[in-house]
C-alpha cells in the first residue's frame, strides 16, 4: 500500500500540496483532478520523488519514500514509473531504443554508457511495444511518430520497468480524441491484467469517471474529495473546478470519442 501522510511540498511562499494524506492500496486506478495549478502535477512528483516533500512521509509497503537516496531512490523511481504529457521521448533515436532506455536502472554503467542491449532485453522491449500496438514502428525514429504514437511509446517504456506503481501526469491533455481513447484503455489495460496501481492526472471528469475506481480532488493544494465515481456529484465538481468548472464539463474533445454513451450520462447532483 502506497501511504501519504500530511505531505506538503512549498515553493517560496506558495504551498502547492497542503497536508495530504491518503492512502491507496496496491491494484487501485485513481484519478486526481482539479483546475490548472491545484497541485495534482506537484502531487505525482511527489510521489516519484522528482521533488522533495517539505514536510510529511511518504511510504511503500515498509519503505520511507522520503527518505530515499542514491541507487535506492534510483530503483523507487523505477518501482514508480511516470508518463509525463510532452511523452519525453528522445527524437532522434528510434523507437526501441527508446524504450529500452527503460531498462537502464537494470545495467552495469559500461552498458547504460554504450547502450549496450541483450537480445532478451530486445525481446522484452518488443514485447511491450507490441502490446501498445506499437511494435511495427520500432526502428522509426520517434520524433517521426504522431503525438499519440508517442504516448504509447512512452508507456511502453514504462512498462519495461517492471513497475509497481504506474504514474500519469495529463496522459491525454495534447492527444485527438481516438488517441486519448487508446491511451486511457491501454492504461486500464495495465492496471486490471497487470494488477500495477494506476495514478493520473486527467483534465476531463467523465474520463475519470470512466475509467478510474476512485477520483481524488484537489484544490489550492488540498485534497477536498476522495471517492468512487458515484459520489462524485456535478455540485461537488463544480465546487473542485471552480471558474474552470465549464472547461472540465465541455468534454466534447475526449469524452464523446471515449465512450459516446458514457458521455451522455451525468451523475445526479
């Protein structure tokens, strides 16, 4: 079980994740949403340690987070893997390689260095791609790859980890809509026959109402729901949203292409 207790991270005088506390249990796919700037995308990096907690703890299983370092806190970060919205892909290099650089943790320096790959670790790399509808792309350089081409790759490479946790900050923000649908399911995918717990960040409150078990929301930093999709009504959304509340209920871009009957419902305020 991946555990927050009272975690806050501040920048200067701003607080962008305020005592956060929650637990979420091994296999769960959660959704955190919030208007731009509530600390969903600080909450995700928390979490993989790409930023350090002000204050609070961070635990895995027996495991203090927080107080990671070194090759420690470089195996955490492949036990927690993160897909970002900009795919973070190298363009140059092709798309197995690419992949591969999943793998890197795993190897001796001399091979990380040279880039240096077994044929198992080839396979295994294969393997992933092709379970994201991917493989015949592999000797493509990734930069030739449309946006949402490249998420799956990104996710392919995530997977090549072998991760425990699976972290998502805005899978499908820049993605068309038949993209976002493929990203969403591939991640759903993951989390029911893989049994990796599934953390993303998502725009949209049908997305999350779709495809996730439970929505956390956030607000100035601060979690202000925490429940299944049910409980999630649109009062409740409009209160998260705020002056974005329009923005998040105009889901025509990826809700209606991601499940056009889901799309029409409405959960009663």
């Amino acid at each position: 079980m991946l555990r927050l207790d009272k975690l806050t991270r501040r920048f200067g005088d701003t607080t962008a994740v305020h005592a956060a506390s929650l637990d979420i249990p091994d296999g769960q796919m959660v959704g955190i949403i919030g208007r731009s700037g509530a600390g969903k995308s600080t909450l995700l990096r928390l979490l993989n340690r790409l930023v350090d907690p002000s204050e609070g703890h961070i635990t895995y299983g027996d495991t203090d987070v927080a107080a990671l370092k070194g090759r420690e806190l470089r195996a955490w970060r492949s036990d927690c893997a993160m897909i970002f919205q900009q795919f973070n892909l190298v363009g140059r290099l092709d798309v197995l390689t690419n992949v591969l650089t999943g793998r890197l943790h795993e190897m001796p320096p001399w091979r990380a260095m040279a880039q240096v790959f077994t044929p198992r670790e080839r396979a295994f790399a294969i393997r992933a791609l092709d379970r994201l509808g991917m493989a015949h792309t592999a000797l493509q350089r990734a930069e030739t790859l449309s946006g949402g081409q490249q998420q799956r790759v990104a996710i392919a490479r995530a997977l090549v980890q072998e991760p425990r946790i699976l972290l998502a900050d805005e899978p499908i923000a820049s993605l068309d809509p038949l993209n976002a649908r493929i990203v969403m399911d591939a991640l759903r995918d993951i989390n029911r026959r893989d049994g990796i717990t599934v953390i993303c960040n998502l725009h949209t409150l049908d997305t999350a109402r779709q495809y996730c078990d439970r929505i956390i929301g956030m607000q100035a930093g601060r979690i202000v729901f925490d429940g299944t999709p049910d409980l999630l009504t649109t009062q409740m959304a409009r209160e998260i949203y705020g002056a974005e509340a329009d923005a998040a209920f105009d889901e025509t871009a990826t809700s209606t292409a991601l499940a056009p009957s889901a799309a029409r419902q409405r959960v009663p305020a």
